[in-house]
C-alpha cells in the first residue's frame, strides 16, 4: 500500500514593494542626540546645512555607522584598515634541543691527599725525596745559646714588652703654656674694679640723699613736715644744735624784716 502523497507547501505570501524613500535612517545629529527619520527628513536636513558630508547614519541591514557622504556616494569609501600579515610559517624541520647545561664540577675540600707545598727550604730537593734536619741546617744551630732560636712555648705566650707596646699610652704631660700679663694686671683685677664702681655708685647715692635733705631743711620743708606730726619742739632742739637756718630762708628773711622795721619814735 503506497503512502499518501504528501501535502502541497503554500505559496509564500507576496512582499509588499517597499519604497527606499519611506525607510527609517538612525541619524547622529549629535553625539547625544540621535534621530530617526525617513530619506526625505534626511535630504532637508541636508539642504539647511543641519547636518553634513560627515554626519553619521544607520539603517537596518548595515554593519556599522557611516558617514552620510559615504553613504550617499559623494565621498568614496574609506579603505578597511590592512591586516597584518605574519612571517610565513616555516617549512624548516626543527633541530633537535640543545643540551642540558653541565653540573659544575664538585671541589673536593676535604681530600686525603694535600698537595705538596714547595718552601725555601725544599727548593733544592724534589717533593717526593726524604728530607732530614741535617739536610736543611747545621746541627749546631739547634744549640741554646743561639740567639734566633724561638721555641714553641715563646710564640705561644708573647713577651710582656710586646703586650706593653701594644697598650695605647696617654701623652706625657706637659704645664699649660701661660698667656702673658697685659700692662703687669693680676688675675683678680675684674673684682676690684667691680667694688671700685660699688662703691663710687654708693657715694653718689649718699651725695644726692644729703643735697635733697640739706635743701628742705634750708626751705623749712622739714619744719613743716614736725609742725603737721607734732614733733615740732624735738626738731626746734636738733636745729638750735646745727646752728638754725642759714640766709635765704623764709625765717631769715622774716627776721630781716623785722630788724628793718623803723624805731618808734618818743
């Protein structure tokens, strides 16, 4: 029994005939400000100078931005940007790897066996041949009386002058040099000078106090000063005792007033 056919596909339906001058282009005014528009929008805008040659658009179907002369065919197409190429690859067949770096060799510190070492006293004979004291120096300058003789127990203890040398020592001492004496002056002469001024000052002192006290005593300030505090009769007997005011006072004058006054007459 055969299968039954199978169903006729449907026909597609008819594309509506789309209008290049009614699609939608995304146009970058700014680069803030995007606007969609149709391909008449575009050409006015064109035509206020709102937009230019370099403004960028993009439409559905497109794969980046372009700029609007671009697109429009007013400028050519910029060149895509050359891929670098790399070095072929090399048809060489690789040598085979180098070799792993050498160890280095291990010195042997600690050997059985020392190498010989020549000294002046084996230069004349070979390193393998016995060597005899007698061979190397005379039998007489093993003796105790050799002065070059060191023994192992003098270079084990160093001799006292030589621990002695070694100490640092102080520099012996020497008197301070004395500075010469200006004008034959002691040492001690600052102080005198000091108590001279003390006591020049003291006595100008005193001097001021007794002028100031002899000049209100002479002006009767003093008498005065005993008539207000009631000591007016002890200061009238220290007065009669220095011998009372001298000329000029207001008393004198008074008294030369008086001895100035004519005589009555009988």
């Amino acid at each position: 029994m055969k299968p039954p056919p199978l169903p006729a596909r449907r026909p597609a339906p008819p594309v509506p005939a789309t209008d290049d001058r009614e699609s939608l282009w995304h146009v970058a005014i700014a680069p803030d400000d995007i606007k969609v528009l149709t391909l008449d929008k575009l050409d006015d805008l064109f035509r206020l100078d709102v937009i230019d040659e370099t403004t960028k658009i993009w439409r559905p179907g497109m794969a980046a931005w372009q700029p609007l002369g671009v697109v429009a065919g007013i400028e050519p197409t910029p060149p895509e940007p050359a891929q670098v190429q790399g070095p072929p690859p090399s048809t060489a067949r690789p040598g085979p790897p180098p070799p792993p770096p050498r160890a280095p060799a291990r010195r042997n510190m600690d050997s059985d066996h020392p190498t010989p070492v020549a000294s002046p006293m084996s230069s004349t004979m070979p390193l393998g041949a016995p060597m005899s004291l007698g061979d190397t120096m005379p039998l007489g300058a093993l003796d105790d009386s050799s002065p070059n003789l060191v023994t192992r127990t003098e270079v084990q203890a160093p001799p006292a002058a030589m621990l002695a040398a070694s100490r640092p020592t102080s520099p012996p001492w020497m008197p301070a040099a004395r500075e010469p004496e200006l004008f034959n002056e002691s040492p001690y002469a600052a102080p005198r000078a000091r108590d001279t001024g003390r006591a020049q000052r003291l006595t100008l002192a005193l001097s001021v106090v007794a002028g100031l006290v002899v000049t209100l005593y002479r002006n009767d300030v003093l008498l005065d000063a005993a008539r207000s505090s009631g000591h007016q009769d002890v200061y009238l007997k220290v007065e009669a005792a220095l011998g009372g005011p001298g000329f000029g006072t207001p008393r004198s004058i008074e008294k030369l007033d008086v001895s100035a006054e004519p005589a009555p007459t009988k």
